[in-house]
C-alpha cells in the first residue's frame, strides 16, 4: 500500500544529530577537476596537482589513508583511439608516478595502498611498483571487504543459439597476488544468472553484472543486472545475492545514470533510486525505495506527483535526497525543473525541505560526511553541468561555498 506523507516542520524530530554542529569540524579535504587540471582543496587552500591540460574521465580517488591519490587520464594511442592511463599521486613526495597506460575500472584496495583495474577484460593488481595478472575474461569487479579477494562477473556472450547466461566468480589473492601462476587456479565459479530476470512486470535480458557492494555485515551482496547497452539506457535490475551465494533476488528496476543504490552504515538497509525510463522521457517514475535485508521489506519514501536524482544517508534511519516535482522534458533547460534537498526519516512521515537553489539553479548529488557531520552537494544549472560545491549542517544550515566551478570529484572521509 502507498503510505500518506505528512510534511512536519520540526528539524528537532528529523536530524537530532545536529545539535552538534556548530562544534568546530574535523578538516576535511577533496580532490577534483577543474577546467582540464587536477586539484584538491584541503585546510581552505586549493593546490593544483597537474601542469599540462587533460582530460580526466572518472572522479579521482583517495586511497584509503588519505596519503595517495588514483586518477585517470586520457591520451592518443594508435590511430588516435583514446587510451586512459593509470596514475598515483603521493602527497609525501609530491610526485606523480604512471601505473598502466591503458587501464579501465581501477579501485583501490579496502586494506591497503595496492590498486586492481582491468585491461582488455585482464583483472590485474599493481602495488605500485609493477602490476601482476589476477584473472581473464573479467566484466566487473568489486574488492572482497577484507582485501584478500574479489566478486566478479563475465558477461553473457551471444552464440549461433542464442545468449549465454552472464556468471558470477569469486577470486582468492589469500595467498598474495604476486604468487600466482595459474589465471584459474584461485577463481570460483559463484552463480549464474538466470538468462531473463522478472520483478513485477518488468524483464529484462540478462547481459552484465556489474556494481557490486556489500552489505554492513558483508552477509550481502548488492549489484546491477544490465540487458544491451541502449536497452540498458532505460531498464536495468537491481539485484542482491547472499554472500554464500544461496539466495537470489531481484529486486527493483533502476536506470544508471542516477545515484547507484547504497548500503546504509551499520544495517542492512540498501537504499536505491527506482523506476525506469531515461530522464529525457521525463523527470518521473523515480522513487527513492529502501530494501531490508534479508526480510526483503521496501518502503517507498517519495511521495505522489515528485521524482528523485540522488541521495545520500545521513544514519541508518535517515536520509536525504535531491528531489523535483514530476515534470515531462524539456530541450530548454530553463524550462526543466529544479531540484531541491529534502531530509526523510524512513518512515515516510518526516520530510522536510533543506534547501532553496536560487532560480535557475538546481542542488544535486547529496552527500553526508559522518567526520564532519556535514553535508556536500552541487549547485548548478543543469544534470550535466560543472557547477559549485556547497557544504552546511545536515539540516541545511549555514550553507557555505566549499569549492567553484567543480568537475568530477570525490572526498577523502
């Protein structure tokens, strides 16, 4: 049943937390792009990393303890096909050291300063001083949360009879990523994935796996299951998996160009965006929805006649969104509508409003920063625009200016 949403304009009810927040903040820092260059900002000075123009396709990221940063960068390879090389940069020597010269996918490791990527469908782990091949025919992959392996996905090829299943693995590096002499000995085969998945009355044709996270306890395992790549620009399933790769469920249509679906702190809450449709068929059909696991319970936290572009936790009780009244496209983006954060409890009950953007600007992509107990956003005037990144408390009170005109970035917490 859809629940009724009572609008309760009590800050005290939604975030009690923020009674702390004038208490002076832990420094915080991030990394980003900027017309063509590398920075951070950190104890409100901008730094630029970079000397030479370039262009960076993913967010930077920090390694786990804040001393090293991974980036990307694109240059001409043969026949001027654009080749992304895999760079560190080390804040104690201020250097710049290249990785691989043409990586996808790379991620750092949960336990410590060695990173995985992918070339060419080889999973590959580099400790920074030369890279060492983990496993072949690779799609996607996500680190185990100890460090000492990966969960990982082949794709579904199609053949004479038609499409393959895509499959799940798990792969060991327990006995150390350097010691490995066989690209088979040390993976799993973890599970199929039936051919077509069905929730409700969407299907989809099973293609790819991809963005895997676990759940708190790690009992969980979250990921998307994608069909062809222009079917899979309005319809995708998300997914979840028992860690022992007994119990399989889909759960929800997703589309991924919005928020991907999130994990709360400590239960297993996963939060996630739902309905299909790219955004160009209208801003509509976007529900924030939040799954229990593994009671499979959903609760639906938006209310009639809006949609939702991203959001973050606050808690393991609250969260915020960037929300618009529901509105059909418009190739005029003045015409489009502007989103504005709300703070939900997830009962529903409690939504409050946090922000009014300026007219002809929009707050997008929440993100809450537990050391600071504050939260980040982007204002800017349309989905694919740089635009300034602002900071305040959780209830959106003193709101500052943190960095302008930002590209891709992301924030050491």
């Amino acid at each position: 049943m859809r629940k009724s949403f009572i609008i309760i304009f009590s800050l005290i009810l939604i975030f009690p937390i923020t009674s702390h927040a004038e208490q002076r903040s832990p420094s915080i820092k991030v990394a980003f792009v900027r017309d063509g260059y590398l920075w951070i900002k950190a104890d409100n000075k901008e730094i630029k990393l970079s000397k030479k123009k370039s262009k960076y396709p993913i967010p930077p990221q920090w390694s786990r303890d804040g001393k090293m940063l991974l980036y990307q960068k694109e240059t001409k390879g043969l026949d001027a096909v654009p080749q992304y090389e895999l760079w560190v940069y080390d804040f104690k020597t201020n250097k710049h050291q290249k990785v691989f010269y043409n990586a996808q996918n790379p991620k750092w490791s949960p336990k410590e300063n060695i990173i995985a990527f992918q070339s060419d469908g080889v999973l590959n782990v580099s400790d920074l001083k030369t890279f060492y091949n983990i496993a072949l025919g690779v799609s996607d992959y996500e680190w185990q949360p100890d460090g000492k392996g990966f969960i990982a996905s082949s794709s579904a090829s199609l053949t004479p009879l038609g499409w393959t299943n895509p499959v799940l693995y798990t792969i060991s590096i327990a006995e150390g990523y350097k010691n490995i002499t066989s690209l088979s000995k040390n993976v799993k085969e973890f599970f199929t994935i039936p051919k077509e998945i069905t929730k409700g009355k969407v299907t989809i044709l099973a293609i790819n796996a991809d963005s895997f996270a676990y759940s708190p306890d790690h009992k969980w395992i979250s990921f998307i299951v994608s069909p062809t790549a222009s079917w899979s620009m309005d319809s995708n399933m998300l997914c979840v998996i028992s860690a022992n790769g007994k119990e399989f469920q889909p759960l929800d249509e997703i589309i991924l160009h919005l928020d991907r679906p999130q994990w709360a702190d400590n239960r297993n809450l996963l939060g996630y965006i739902a309905g299909g449709g790219r955004i160009v068929f209208g801003f509509k059909n976007k529900k924030m929805k939040v799954t229990e696991l593994p009671a499979y319970q959903t609760s639906t936290l938006t209310p009639t006649k809006f949609a939702e572009l991203g959001f973050t936790w606050v808690n393991d009780s609250q969260v915020i969104v960037s929300r618009v009244k529901e509105s059909e496209w418009s190739n005029d983006p003045a015409k489009r509508p502007e989103p504005s954060l709300y703070a939900l409890d997830l009962s529903g009950l409690n939504q409050i409003k946090i922000t009014s953007p300026p007219k002809g600007k929009g707050d997008y992509q929440p993100q809450y920063l537990p050391v600071a107990n504050k939260i980040t956003w982007i204002r800017k005037s349309d989905l694919t625009t740089n635009g300034d990144l602002l900071i305040a408390n959780p209830n959106g009170h003193g709101v500052k200016l943190w960095v302008k005109n930002i590209g891709p970035y992301s924030i050491f917490r």
